[in-house]
C-alpha cells in the first residue's frame, strides 16, 4: 500500500494544543464486506492509523478505536462496528464520550454520485441518500465536516444496494492505494489548516482520466 505523505506546510501554532479531533469512517463490521465499495471509509482509517503508527486495538460504544497524533494534533480513529445503518448511535456515543465539537468530527464515506478517484471535503450538508450519514445526522445534526470519496454509479440496472456491497473491480483495486494515500492527506490538511483550506488543496479528481475504470 502506498503510505500517506505527512501533511508539512501548516502545522498547528507553535505553544498551542489543539483540540482533539475525531476521524469517523463508515463501513461495515466483518470479514464478508472488508472489500466492499461500501467499506472505503474503514480502508481510509486503515490506511492513516498505519501511516502515524496508530493502533486499532480498543474498543467503546460498538466502536473500534485508536488515538495518538497525526500532524501535531490529538486525534481518535474511529470504525463503527454497529452495521453501516445504525452508524449515528456509535458517533454520537463517541461525541459524548470525548467531548469532541462538531466542528471537530470528520466523516469519512462513500459517494454513489461522484465518480471513482474524486474526493469530495464538505463543511456540512444532507445525507444524500447515504443511509450510514442519515443515521448520524438524525443523532447530531448536519453541521458536521465530512470527506465523500467516489465509487460511482452502477452500471446498466444493478440496483444501488447490491452495487455499494460489492467489492472494487480488479482495475479499481490496482488505483485504489493511490486514492486512500489522497484521501489521507485530505485529513492531515483538515486537522492541520481546517476544513476551508483543505477543501481548496484535495476537493476534485486524485487520479488522470485514463486511469479511471472504474463505473462513472
């Protein structure tokens, strides 16, 4: 896998702690969907807990967890483990539990609507029919930052549903890295320059249009 380039061109001010943030991402528990288009959002986490050494390990409020540093700033790794539905009942316990403002809170999930190697940084907004953000949204409200990542439309007439739980095409896994490896960086800028300026460096296509095969 290729790792996540450190975020180094704006680090948090010198003799200043920053809050601590919280980086959600949505999937499904399990061995069956650990490939899924619907699960990018754990490969995401994935992919930063093993770039800044964070470990995976712990567990609260049907959550897989871990905490350390990423650019400076204090940060909980998050995999909700309550099925891809019910996601609002873990972030919520989680929000509660560490105290962390939603200004704070970063979701990390699928995009139907964006084609596959977009990235797509938001300061708030609706669900857009992505079920594991309604259920968040109906616990916390929709003034949340939140990072789509696209997988785009199904092809011909297969039903969205069974789209999103079908794994990544064999030429979609060979650019996936890449993506993740984007995606990562976007969260470093978030943590370390806010959500504006992050959306301004990572907002659009990560890769060349030759290289996307997968459905748009």
């Amino acid at each position: 896998m290729i790792e996540p380039k450190p975020e180094t061109s704006a680090r948090p001010t010198a003799g200043v702690t920053p809050a601590r943030a919280l980086v959600v991402g949505l999937g499904n528990p399990g061995r069956a969907y650990v490939g899924n288009r619907h699960n990018v959002g754990f490969m995401t986490v994935v992919a930063l807990a093993s770039a800044h050494g964070i470990s995976l390990t712990r567990s609260r409020a049907s959550t897989i967890y871990g905490d350390g540093q990423i650019v400076g700033v204090p940060v909980i790794l998050a995999k909700p483990q309550t099925y891809m539905n019910l996601s609002g009942q873990a972030v919520a316990a989680l929000i509660r539990f560490f105290r962390v403002p939603l200004d704070r809170l970063l979701v990390i999930y699928d995009e139907l609507d964006l084609p596959f190697g977009t990235l797509r940084l938001r300061q708030h907004g609706g669900a857009g029919g992505h079920n594991g953000m309604r259920s968040i949204i109906q616990h916390l409200g929709n003034d949340f930052p939140r990072l789509r990542l696209g997988i785009g439309r199904p092809p011909g007439r297969l039903p969205p549903a069974a789209y999103v739980l079908q794994d990544f095409s064999r030429e979609e896994r060979e650019a996936l890295d890449v993506v993740l490896a984007e995606a990562a960086r976007a969260v470093e800028s978030f943590l370390s320059v806010g959500i504006e300026l992050a959306m301004t460096r990572h907002n659009g296509l990560v890769l060349p249009d030759e290289d996307l095969s997968g459905p748009v």
